[in-house]
C-alpha cells in the first residue's frame, strides 16, 4: 500500500499541478512527509511553519479574529 504522500504526489503529477503548505499545529510536519518522497521538488514549492499566532497573521494574513476562535 501507498503511503498517502506519495499517492499525493502521483495525483499532482498526472494533473500538471503543484502545492505548497501553510502550517501551525504540526510544526512542518506536512511539508516533511511531502518531501520525504523522491522526487517531490516536481510539485512541492515549498512551505510556511508559522507556530504562533502573531506570525500565523503577520506572514499568512490570518485574522486575530479567526485566530482567536479557531487557534
């Protein structure tokens, strides 16, 4: 069985498209699995690990709003 990054990978591939990643929570851990695949630099273009709330709205233009309900 595939794991789900590379099977992400395979369907970015047939479909010509690329991702990036945005991450709080998970300290990168998104983009790592990503890039753990060879090859990955053909639809990964990279990623923001913004840990706290004042970067996650500075650097991804998040609201306090949202960040103060949601977390």
């Amino acid at each position: 069985m595939k794991r789900i990054e590379e099977e992400i990978g395979r369907l970015l591939l047939a479909r010509g498209a690329r991702m990036g990643t945005a991450e709080s929570c998970t300290g990168g851990r998104i983009a790592s699995r990503i890039t753990s695949v060879p090859g990955s630099s053909a639809y990964f273009a990279g990623g923001v690990v913004s840990y706290r709330n004042e970067v996650t709205n500075q650097a991804l233009g998040v609201r306090g709003e949202d960040l103060a309900q949601f977390g």
